[in-house]
C-alpha cells in the first residue's frame, strides 16, 4: 500500500514497497518518465531473492509533489526521508534509464548508508569530459535533451502533448519510440508481461499529479541534461554498471566513460542487448546487490 514521506519544506513523496518485508532493502528509482509503479520482479520472486524493493514517485510524478528547479543530486535527500520513514539505517539503490543518475547520487553522497549500488542503461553526465553526448543516441532523446537546455517552452509543449496522449493511451510512447526501437529491443518488448509492467510505469506516472501532467518528466529532462551537483568519481560503495552494446537511447559511450570514472566497478556489457534488456536483468541485480552488502557488513570493524 502506497505512502508518503513528507519533507520539511512541505512537500510528499510517495512510495511502496514489495517483497520480503525483513529482507535487504532496495530503493529503486526508476526510468524517464516513471513512476513507483515501474517494472520490478513479482513478489515471490522477491521474497526468493530475500529482497525488500521500494519505490517511489520523483517529484512531480505520480503522487510526489514537484520540486522545482530539482537537480540529480537532490534525489539523495528524498531517499533518506523516505529511509528515515522506514527506520533504515542501511539499504542498497538501483536505477535503470533515467534512474541510473539519481542512484549514482545515492552512492555517492550516502556511502554510510548505501552498502551497495546498481545501475542499468544509464546517461553519463551532461558535461562528461572527453565524451560527445549526443552521439549515438536517437532523435528523440536528442531533440528532448537539446530542448531541455536551449528551448524549455519547446520542450513543455511537446512532453505536456506527450503526457496528454498517455493519459488517453500510456502505451503510446511506445509507440512513437517504435521506428526508433532497435532489433534487440523488439523481442524484450515482445513479453506480454514487461508490456504490462511498462503500462502500469507509464499510468502511474501522470495519473494523479500534483502540478500538472508532464512535470516530473520536463523535470528530469532539464535535469539530466545540466550539471548533476556531484562527481560519479566520488563514489566508494560497491557498484554494478549494466549496459547493452546496442543501446541507442543511453549510447554505450556513456556507460564506458562511467565504468573509467567510478574505481573498482563492476561491470558488465551485453554485446546483443539494447536499452530495454535492463528490464529481465533486474532479479540478477539485486542479488548483487544483496551480496556484496552481506559481504560488506561482513567485513566492516566491528
């Protein structure tokens, strides 16, 4: 059942959880546009794994209140509001797309209370040095993020016209990404039930907003594409980073330049895999993620 943190400057985070109730808490933050409602494994899947999975809503979508002006690295206050309301002192994060730099942040600025990260098709920052962020990428994401920074009132119009024809149908981003979507994507987007967990993503996220139906997206496209307020190099926590070869929203220059700048990543790369096989992976993931924070519980001072 969902519920909702609430932030000394007034706002509310919502948020639910599933699985193992006494199992290792994951927080894992989800795609662009997303929601709590984003693909995760089934609950007995969860309870198999010893897993206790939460998410929420990022400011402006779903039922979390817009933050204005918000940046990658105000993430990490949300999660720790959202840990305070739980009583966890310790839990590991996982992001995928869009997520994947708001759980870098958790890494890097909670390292006392992050035991253990995940990251899965994500973007490297904006002004990644030595890295053409653009290249690679789709048409779409290039004209959003190009949007995001040089024609804001572009990029309102076209994400609230968007956010409008996902209300009516939230298949339908799908389905504008389709001439854009590779071939390695289309049998993971085969799967009836990832179709159903990606409906319910995108239903939660401009079902019940705060401010407005496309907040939280123009939000985390402005977002994504300015400075993040942290450096991934300050990262210490045990890290996974997941990435298809053929990925051409989250290009795969983007994952090289993070696995050379976060030390002692683990990394993995999937030769005949795109943006979307992040989805079936996540079960492999958070049993990393769950190993490495034993291991690392393990070996810390008494």
């Amino acid at each position: 059942m969902a519920r909702a943190a609430h932030r000394r400057d007034g706002r509310e985070l919502v948020f639910d959880s599933w699985g193992d109730p006494q199992g290792h808490p994951v927080f894992l933050l989800h795609g662009t546009p997303g929601s709590r409602e984003g693909p995760r494994p089934l609950s007995g899947v969860l309870y198999r794994l010893g897993i206790h999975l939460i998410a929420y809503d990022r400011p402006g979508y779903g039922g979390s209140t817009r933050r204005r002006g918000r940046r990658v690295v105000d993430a990490v206050e949300d999660v720790e509001a959202i840990a305070k309301a739980l009583d966890l002192d310790e839990f590991s994060v996982v992001g995928r797309s869009g997520g994947g730099p708001h759980a870098l942040a958790c890494a890097a600025r909670l390292p006392g209370m992050v035991r253990s990260a995940g990251v899965l098709v994500s973007l490297a920052p904006w002004d990644a040095e030595g890295l053409d962020w653009f290249e690679g990428m789709t048409p779409s994401n290039i004209r959003e993020y190009s949007n995001a920074r040089d024609h804001p009132e572009e990029l309102q119009s076209t994400l609230v016209r968007n956010a409008d024809a996902m209300r009516a149908d939230p298949m339908s981003l799908l389905a504008d990404l389709d001439s854009e979507m590779s071939e390695f994507d289309r049998p993971v987007m085969a799967d009836a039930g990832i179709r159903r967990m990606l409906h319910r993503n995108f239903e939660g996220a401009i079902e019940n907003t705060k401010d407005g139906t496309a907040d939280g997206w123009i939000d985390d496209a402005v977002a994504l594409s300015s400075e993040w307020g942290f450096d991934p190099q300050e990262i210490t926590v045990p890290t996974l980073l997941w990435h298809g070869e053929k990925d051409e929203f989250s290009p795969v220059e983007h994952f090289n330049w993070l696995s050379r700048r976060i030390k002692h990543a683990t990394v993995v790369l999937q030769p005949s895999a795109a943006h979307f096989a992040a989805v079936p992976v996540l079960p492999q993931v958070l049993a990393w993620l769950r190993d490495q924070a034993h291991d690392t519980a393990a070996t810390r001072p008494a």
